[in-house]
C-alpha cells in the first residue's frame, strides 16, 4: 500500500534479544558518560556557526536564485496537479500518488536535513500568495502569539490521517480535494495575516523547519549563511505553543504507521463494528495521546525532581526532534528509495519501470532501522543533558534526568518493538 510505506519489512534477521539489550545499553551508557563528563552548557543556539563565503552568500540570497526555486516548487505542484487530474486513477500507473506521499513528504526529510528548510523557499502556495491581486493582499493583520505552531500541528495530523487512516489515501479524487482544500484554507488566511501566515501555520513549513534544526546548514541570529553542529541548531529551536504538539504528532504517527501493519490490529480494522477508517482514526488518535502523555509524565516528573521551572513542557521539547527523525528513517527508508525513483520513472513517461527493490538486504535495512532509532535517542539525550545543565542546578540537573532516561528508554523499546513485531 502506497500510503503505508512500500517495502515494510517483518521478520527481520536481528536479534529482539540484542537489538533491546544494546538499545538499553546505549541510552545508559551516554547518559552515565554525559553526567561524569558535561558539566556545562555546550550549545549555542543561533549564536554559532562558521560563516559560508561571501559570493556564497550572496548567490543563496539573491532574487533570482530566490524567483528560480519558487518558479521551481510552482511548476512541481502544478505537474502533480495534472498528473492527479488527469491520469487514471492508479497508483501503479499514474506518479501522482507517490509524488505527494514519496517524493514530497518522505523526500522533505533529507532535503531539510542537507539544506535547511527548503519548503519555505518552495512552497507554492507563497509564490501563489504573491500573485494574488493587491486588493486581496490587504494589509496584514498581527497574528497572535498564542496560537504558535498549533494550526501546523493541525495540518499534520490532517496529512497523517489522510495517509494511514483515510477511506483511499492513494485515490487521485480524495488527493485532489485534500490539496485543494488545503490550499484554500491557506491563502484565504495568508490574506488575512499577510505571508508571514506561512512560516507560523503552514504544517509542511513547519515540518520542514523542525527537521532543519539538525542540518549542519543554518542561519545565526544576524541572519548569516553559516555551517554548524547540528546540536547548536536543534538548541536554537522556538519554544512556541503547539511545539510539543508537532514533535508528538510526528512520532505517534510515525508509531502508528509501523504499528498498523501488525496482523492482529489488521483483523481489528477488518472486523471492527465501527468500520475501518472511524478504527484506524481512534488508533492513530490513541498512538498520538500515548506519546504525548508519557511525555506529560515525564515532563512532571523532571519539575517535581529538580524544580520548578516556568516551561517544563517546552524545554525540552527540542530532544524529541531526534527521536522522530529516527523513526522517520527507519520506518520511510525504503519507501524513498524503492519507490522514489519509480515514481520519477513514471512521471518521465518511461514504460519500463522497475520493481522496487531495496538497495540493502533485509540484514542491512534491520540494521539501519535499530541504528537510526537507537542513534536518534541517543541525540536526544545529549540534547536534554545539555538543557538540563543550564537550567538546573548541578545538584539536581543529573537527578532531573532521570524521568527523561526513562522516557528515552520507553519511547526506544518501543519503537523496536514495531520494528520487530
């Protein structure tokens, strides 16, 4: 099933036994580590990096390199369009589908990860947003601070459910209402808060800029083009309303999507008296309130330990963000790279299209896929110690971790456990 992430693999030839124990082993090794070795802040937030050369500077800043991408993501959402227009309706047949599902949302991932958040340099609906009449472009209403990146976490879950839980995800009827529906919504409240509507509410914008936060490309606070350690990034993200929200979004989702390929909850979604999509809308609702109740939980317990603190939901919210770049890699690997290049094979016009084969065995996907869960934890850890010593005191920063341990550890077995199942 296209929407559910070609080339899932069950049965992996690894070891529950080691792949749990060597999880359990690295998450606790690197906290012991970090207590004995780190005992100052390290990270800088938007105040470091080394600056790109000046000519490179200025060719990534000019107009027309700027016009030339939007021109770019323009034209690539128009293709799409006519694909879904006027193709069968089929995903084996028709590149429309695995244009918005592979190449677009799973492709964002290393895109943001090299080059920073691109989708705001080639969001459409910015560049349709410009072409709108200036009658329509009234001056721009302020848009409260308290409404953060909650209409983004909105839109994810919108575009989880419409992937995993939808009546006929791949169906190009159901994708063009959804995107165009999508784009209404966001130009008709562009106009009402001005561009700067994008950047706040749009949930790929956001998706995009989260995952950028661990690029080694960055801007500082003075707006410079420089390269930096991605754990500076990450340190510098926004503590808005709704953060903790998104992060949440992205892993339970992410959790759902390897849970549902589970035989035991396919014969659920089968037999359920409810229906298949009202089932499989409650699971991933559930998959989502999971995660961000542990997180809750975790997060009380961190204040109870060290203190009180006035954001103790959004300090470390930050620490999650490796935590769903790794599930996101190990459950969407494959899918890119089997399915991306037929999906571009097919928009060619080419009849001979390969059948999607895997560039690793399943010995080297199973690796890659504890690795990528094992390793995003294990940033998200030095992510929280690194907060935690700046917020704390030093007698209680190493004690407060301990809930975030625990979450680390819970979130890590689980997330092998899908893998696994």
């Amino acid at each position: 099933m296209l929407a559910h992430g070609i080339g899932s693999q069950h049965d992996l030839p690894i070891s529950p036994f080691y792949a749990f124990a060597g999880a359990f082993t690295a998450l606790f090794a690197s906290f012991l580590l970090l207590g004995l070795l780190w005992s100052s802040s390290r990270f800088r937030g938007d105040r470091s990096g080394i600056a790109l050369p000046a000519a490179l500077q200025r060719t990534a800043d000019a107009p027309a390199a700027r016009a030339a991408l939007r021109a770019l993501g323009l034209t690539a959402a128009l293709a799409v369009f006519a694909f879904l227009l006027l193709g069968p309706d089929d995903p084996a047949r028709n590149p429309g589908p695995g244009a918005v599902y592979v190449l677009f949302w799973v492709g964002l991932v290393p895109a943001s990860l090299l080059l920073g958040p691109v989708w705001g340099l080639l969001n459409p609906l910015r560049t349709l947003y410009r072409l709108l009449p200036r009658s329509l472009r009234r001056r721009p209403a302020p848009l409260p601070a308290r409404i953060g990146q909650w209409p983004a976490t909105v839109g994810l879950f919108g575009f989880t459910w419409l992937e995993l839980a939808s009546p006929d995800p791949a169906s190009t009827t159901t994708l063009l209402i959804a995107l165009s529906l999508y784009g209404a919504a966001h130009l008709a409240l562009a106009a009402r808060f001005g561009e700067r509507w994008f950047a706040e509410g749009d949930a790929f914008e956001a998706y995009s800029a989260l995952l950028a936060r661990l690029s080694p490309l960055g801007r500082r606070a003075d707006g410079i083009l420089v390269l930096r350690n991605p754990f500076h990034g990450l340190d510098a993200t926004p503590e808005r309303p709704g953060l903790v929200a998104t992060v949440c979004v992205l892993l339970g989702s992410t959790a759902y999507d390897g849970f549902s390929d589970n035989p035991s909850w396919i014969t659920t979604l089968q037999t359920s008296p409810l229906g298949r999509t009202p089932t499989a809308t409650l699971g991933l609702l559930a998959s989502v309130a999971l995660v961000a109740t542990l997180y809750c939980l975790c997060a009380a317990a961190t204040r109870l330990v060290s203190g009180p603190h006035p954001g103790p939901l959004t300090a470390f919210a930050h620490s999650l963000v490796p935590i769903a770049l790794g599930y996101l890699i190990a459950h969407y690997f494959s899918l890119l790279v089997t399915e991306g290049p037929r999906t571009v094979i097919m928009a060619l016009g080419t009849d001979n299209r390969p059948e999607p084969l895997s560039p690793l065995g399943p010995g080297g996907l199973a690796a890659l896929q504890v690795v990528s869960v094992v390793t995003g934890h294990v940033l998200g850890v030095i992510a929280a110690h690194d907060r935690s010593v700046r917020l704390f005191p030093p007698a209680r920063a190493l004690a407060g971790q301990l809930p975030l341990l625990a979450l680390m550890i819970t979130y890590t077995l689980g997330g092998i456990a899908l893998l696994l199942n």
